[in-house]
C-alpha cells in the first residue's frame, strides 16, 4: 500500500488516466512509538525469579540470606531458556535483583552479590548466562531491578537511590539489546537492612526521581528498551497477577496519581488499570504478568499446582487475545533448573497455540465489504483482511463510521476462536464489533466485543460450523480493519504426576468454634468468615501428624482482612504453647492465591494455633479456608 508515492490509473473512453492518489485514514488519538509496536509483535515472554529467596522457600526474602546459600549444584541457563521458547515465547526477562537485595551480576554498588557467594567461587555472572541463553534460543533479553532493596543499609537516603541509579546503569550498559526494564511498585517495609531490622518508609512520589534521573538511564542507554511499571510510561500493570486483561481493554491510558498527586509506581489509581482508559492520553498498553506456579519462586509444595497447558492459553486469550502481552513467571529449583512439571506444562503450551493458529480457516474466504475507501483501485480493498499482514488493511471512508463485512468461506468449516486486528499505527478505533451468524436464514448475533486494537481473540462457548459470517464494526472514526481469522482450538491429553502433599479431610483435625467457622472449613472458596477478635488465635485439635497448614484469603476480589504475617504455635495441653514457624504472606495483596506454609519437620502434636499478627485491614482478619497437609 504506497498511498504517498503512486497515484492510480483508471480505464476512461479507451484509455487511462492519472488519478489523485487517496489519502489514508488519519491517526485516531494515542499513537504506539515504535518500540511499542516491536513490543506488541512479541506477544508473550518470561520473567525468571531466582535468587537466595529460592533457596529459602519464601515469596519475598527479607534481605538476610547469608550469600552463602546461593550455590545452585546444576545450574543450566540454557535449560530454562529452552523450555521458555519451546512455549512460543520470545523473550526473557532476568530478575537480576528482587526485593532480597541480592544482585545476580558482580555489581561495583554493593558486595551482596553472586560474587560474594560460593557459586561459581565469586566468579560468575548469572545475568550475563541468562542473556547469552536467550540469545542463544533466538529470544530477545531484558532486565528487572526492584526499586526496594531489604538488605541495603542505606535504603531510604540519598545515598541509596543513587546506587539505584547505578545498578541500573550496569545492567543498561554490559548485556546487549535489551526489550524492557521492567520496575515494580513494591517499596518499603520491614526488612533486614544489613541487620537493622527495621522499617523503612520513603516517599514514592519523589524519592527515586523516576521522570527526572531514572527513567532517562534506560532511554539513552537502550532506547528500544520498553519500561515497564503501574503507571508506564512504555507499558502498564494490569492491575492482577491472575494475567487477565479486562473484557474491554484499551491500549490508551491517563495515569492517575493518589490524593491529587502525579501518578508514580506503587502510588496510581487502580481503577482503571485493567480496562485501560477509552480515549486516554497516551498509548500505554497492558502487560498480563502471572506465575506459573501460585507463587513466583519455587516451593516444592506446589510441584503437582503448575499451570497445564489449557490453564496457560486461558490467559494466552485474556491477554494477548485482547491486545496485551503475556508475561508469564518461571520459577527454577534451588539446583538451578525448571522442575519436570514446568517443562512439560511449557512444552505442550507451546504446541497447543502454534497447532491452533497455524491454519487460518478463513484465508480463502471471499470477503465483501458495505462499503470500502477508494473502492475503484482496491487501495484499501478487503483483500488486506488476509495476507497475514498486521499493518495492511481494508478502511471505510472518513464519514463512514458504521460498515459491515460478508464473509463467505471456500467450504464449511469448524472453529471456535475469531480473530480480529486493527492497524494500531492508526490508533485504536474501533469501538465494538458484532458477529453473526445465519440462522434459518437469519442473521442471529454470535459474539461480540470491545476495544479490538491490536488484537482480539473471540473464544466461542462451543465450536460452530458454518461457511458465512457476517461483521458488523463500529468506531468514531474511519474504520481500518487488518486481519481476520478463524480458528479452532487444539486439544490433546494431558496430566502430571501428583507431587504435591495431601490436604487433611475435615474427619481429621477438629477447629475450635468461632465467629463463622463454619465458612473457614467448608471447602468452599466463595465464602469468607470476618473475624475481630482474632489476636488469640484459630486452635485445631489434631488427629495425626501434619505437615503444613494453609491460608485461603478472601476471593472476591477485595482485601480487607487480608493477613499479612503470622504465627503458628504447636502444644500437647493447649496451655504451653511453643512457636513452631512465623513469616510473612508476601505479595499477597496483588496475588491473593492459596498461602501454603510447610514445616521442616512432621509435626506431631495434639494442637496447633494459628495467629494472623498483621492484616491489611486494622482489626478486621478475613479467611475462606483453612487447611492442614500431610504428605
């Protein structure tokens, strides 16, 4: 489609004649750099957690981890990357230092470090082995830094954003190209703070100067680089960890700070994080980031609770199928490798979108159009539909903001999932879509769906077969259609072995009563007991030996109550109780899935008491289930 240099010729009384060429669609509000645009090509990558916290078997590591520990027997980069692009993604992001403090590559900004620990005997560079892995498996490679830092004395002074500043710098300057830096909101609290032990609060919205002196590092070190946080600027949060986009998603969004104040990660207005903002500023678009476990680093407890296949392409079509991208979380063994599980899981994943969409069943179809721009020449014809060209495409006229397409297939075919792009260089434009189908020669809605942009994947509650459909499109604008495709979902059998412990029955243990109790031990995750009086503890009378004891919080969607740290105490009288495990549950508020607390021993004891010792939620503790294990 060269609009701009050709004009075209026209058959007139026996001979032809130059025509004035046809503009194209002006662009619709927020318009994609061009990073952006590579970044929506990708579709879907990893994000790698690896660190001491692995070897602790937490969510998020306190920061006291002796170096020591970091000493994986068989660790293979390789591996890992293998299995990630044998799931059909196309990149890796290294989280080259979480929460904990520990920095995966030899930085000059601290000794907490891969070369302070046994590994490699201080020699090694686990960011540098990521990246040439990736390379190696033709994915592209980026970076996580977490802002919080649980082990950095000087966390919370001057001193210590800008050691910040420099990380980054390292990680900007010495692995190559890289797709994304990618920053989280997660900042401040309790942490170890070189054996401080403290609390530590700091102002988000001005102390890591993100606009004025960090954000600019990744721009002029790795102009290509997405940057990735709740608030942008390149790309949002999605406002879950579950990787679902929203049913309406758009691509364009306003940030809004809290209390009135700029917009900064960890401090914007959650609202509309999922649905994105119909007309909004600029184009920042939503990333669908979710572990493949429950949690994000590996606990082997959750062996038997990896995602399968149809779970992964669930959110394959929540995300990506409504113009997202997948950012999906790997979780390595301490020894340094995926578990089986993952493999496996990643492996059939990948088969399954590429057995799905390598057959567009509507690439022969015959397409007619209400209405089409330069209908003479075919400039903006509705052949572009598909040639398998996300940037070409069929358009209306400027006035012409309503238009439907026929569509008749080569032959009756069977399918379930309808695809839909537009050309996003142009904005995202249309409003909704509506498809139909005939029906004893009617046409009889079949699906429909909002905020299409870059793409859109329309998952049928069953499969039809038909050889004529009918779209009907409507936006504010000219209408620019780019692809569209049928297809049929991809099927095969598939199990893992169980390797996961065996949670008690309710004839096993006795919980003594309380407020709702019936609503903590009813299997039932809808419901939710509310509790005020709970800094006494939850008593269960135990019937045999156990070997963990397990949180559900509330799943509705909301947190209050929602325990944060606790404690757990063992007795034979209920009278003397002795401490037997405390913590915290890390992320929870942001992934509020099953807590699941392991002891390191079997536990045999007549009681144990359950204490929540902090709440999201003052005075309020919240649970829908309990639950105790044993292997």
């Amino acid at each position: 489609m060269f609009t701009f240099l050709f004009s075209s010729l026209l058959w007139v009384n026996g001979s032809f004649l130059l025509s004035e060429p046809v503009n194209p669609p002006k662009p619709y509000g927020a318009l994609p750099s061009e990073r952006q645009l590579k970044w929506h090509e990708m579709d879907m990558y990893c994000l790698i957690h690896y660190t001491p916290t692995t070897f602790q078997n937490k969510e998020w590591g306190y920061g006291d981890a002796d170096p020591a520990i970091f000493n994986p027997t068989n660790f293979d980069a390789n591996q890992i990357a293998k299995a990630a692009a044998s799931g059909g993604f196309k990149g890796l992001i290294s989280v080259a230092k979480h929460h904990d403090g520990f920095c995966l590559w030899p930085t000059a900004t601290t000794t907490y470090s891969v070369a302070s620990s046994p590994w490699k005997q201080g020699k090694g560079d686990m960011v540098k082995d990521f990246m040439t892995a990736t390379h190696a498996n033709n994915m592209k490679f980026g970076v996580y830094l977490s802002a919080w830092d649980r082990n950095d004395t000087r966390y919370g002074t001057a001193a210590y954003a800008d050691a910040y500043r420099a990380q980054l710098t390292e990680l900007m300057s010495n692995y190559g190209e890289l797709f994304t830096s990618w920053h989280d909101g997660a900042n401040g609290g309790d942490g170890y703070y070189g054996g401080l032990k403290e609390k530590r609060t700091i102002d988000r919205n001005t102390y890591y100067a993100w606009e004025e002196k960090t954000w600019p590092i990744v721009r002029k070190l790795q102009p290509m680089a997405m940057i990735f946080s709740d608030v942008g600027p390149d790309m949002r949060w999605v406002g879950n960890e579950s990787g679902f986009a929203g049913e309406t998603s758009w691509a364009t969004f306003t940030p809004e700070g809290l209390d009135g104040k700029k917009a900064v990660p960890g401090l914007v207005n959650e609202k509309t994080l999922t649905s994105g903002v119909r007309n909004g500023k600029y184009w920042i678009p939503a990333e669908c980031d979710v572990p493949q476990r429950p949690g994000w680093f590996y606990h082997a407890e959750q062996n038997a609770k990896v995602k399968t296949p149809t779970e992964l392409f669930e959110i394959y079509l929540k995300s990506v199928g409504r113009g997202a991208n997948m950012n999906l979380g790997l979780a390595p063994m301490p020894s340094g490798q995926l578990h089986e599980n993952d493999v496996k899981s990643l492996e059939a994943f990948g088969r399954k979108v590429k057995k799905t969409f390598e057959n567009n069943l509507a690439k022969d179809a015959q397409i007619t159009a209400s209405t089409t721009r330069d209908h003479e020449t075919g400039e903006y014809g509705t052949k572009y539909i598909i040639d398998n060209d996300r940037y070409s495409y069929w358009a209306t006229n400027d006035d012409e903001h309503q238009a439907a397409l026929d569509i008749k297939l080569k032959s009756v075919q069977t399918f379930d999932i309808i695809q839909i792009r537009e050309n996003i260089k142009l904005g995202q434009r249309l409003d909704s879509v509506l498809v139909e189908q005939k029906v004893n020669g009617q046409w009889t809605l079949l699906t429909k769906a909002t905020s299409i942009g870059a793409n859109r994947l329309m998952k049928l509650a069953k499969p039809i077969t038909t050889d004529e459909l009918r779209i009907q499109l409507f936006a504010p604008v000219a209408i620019t259609v780019s692809d569209f495709g049928l297809f049929k979902e991809f099927d095969e059998p598939f199990e893992f072995e169980d390797t996961g412990f065996k949670k008690l029955s309710a004839r096993q243990f006795t919980a003594a009563a309380f407020t709702e109790s019936a609503k903590a031990i009813d299997n039932n995750a809808e419901t939710f007991a509310t509790v005020t009086a709970y800094e006494k503890g939850f008593v269960f009378e135990l019937k045999e030996a156990i070997n963990g004891f397990g949180y559900l919080p509330r799943q509705d969607g909301k947190t209050i109550g929602t325990a944060t740290k606790y404690k757990i105490y063992s007795s034979q009288n209920k009278q003397q109780w002795e401490l037997l495990k405390e913590g915290e549950f890390s992320n929870i508020k942001a992934n509020p899935i099953l807590q699941q607390i392991i002891f390191d021993d079997v536990v045999k004891v007549k009681y144990i008491k359950f204490v929540p010792t902090e709440t999201l939620t003052k005075n309020v503790f919240t649970v829908a289930s309990f639950e105790l294990y044993s292997k």
